[in-house]
C-alpha cells in the first residue's frame, strides 16, 4: 500500500498531466487524469461530520435513537462507527483523535 507522501505526488503528476492535456484540447485524456486524480484523492483519509440525530433514524435495518451520535461522509452517507472507507464512495476515514 502507498504511503500518503506517494499518493500526495501522484496526483500532482496527474494535475499536471490533466492541464497539459487540456491545453491539447484532448477532452478524453483530460477526463482519464481527472478520474485517476478523484480515486487517489479517496485514499487520503478524510475526518466524518459528526452527527447528533435529531429524531429516531434508520440507517439501513439498524434504528438509531434521537440523540445518538452519527457519522457524516463528504458524500452525505452515513459511515459505520470506525468503518476503514465509506461504503457507497470509497473515501478512506480518518478515525483519529484531534
Ligand atoms: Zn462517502
């Protein structure tokens, strides 16, 4: 597995390419390094939104009472409690304490 340092450098590389490849017009390649540069940018662990459940919830079959806490992925999912990724993006979670 990549460490954070190499994936932060690869996307570099890959803005880099994207530019250089809009400015050749090339509308396809572009759109190659874009998506390269979203899936990488997953795997830069992301802290959730916390969430205090106004009201009973269902997350799926599991019911959550008012008051609970949830958690919020950037895609607007909620994330299992120490989940690695968010299930429906992919997005890798920074679990860690501030
Ligand atoms: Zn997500």
């Amino acid at each position: 597995m990549s460490n954070l340092k190499e994936i932060k450098r690869a996307i570099q590389y890959h803005r880099q390419q994207l530019g250089f490849e809009r400015g050749r017009d090339s509308i396809r390649l572009a759109r190659y390094y874009e998506l390269a540069i979203d899936a990488l940018e997953k795997l830069i662990p992301k802290k959730p939104t916390v969430i205090i459940s106004e009201k009973d919830t269902m997350v799926g079959r599991a019911k959550f009472c008012k008051g609970t806490k949830l958690y919020d992925c950037q895609c607007g999912s909620f994330i299992g409690y120490l989940d690695a990724y968010c299930r429906r993006c992919g997005q890798k979670i920074d679990w860690e304490a501030e």
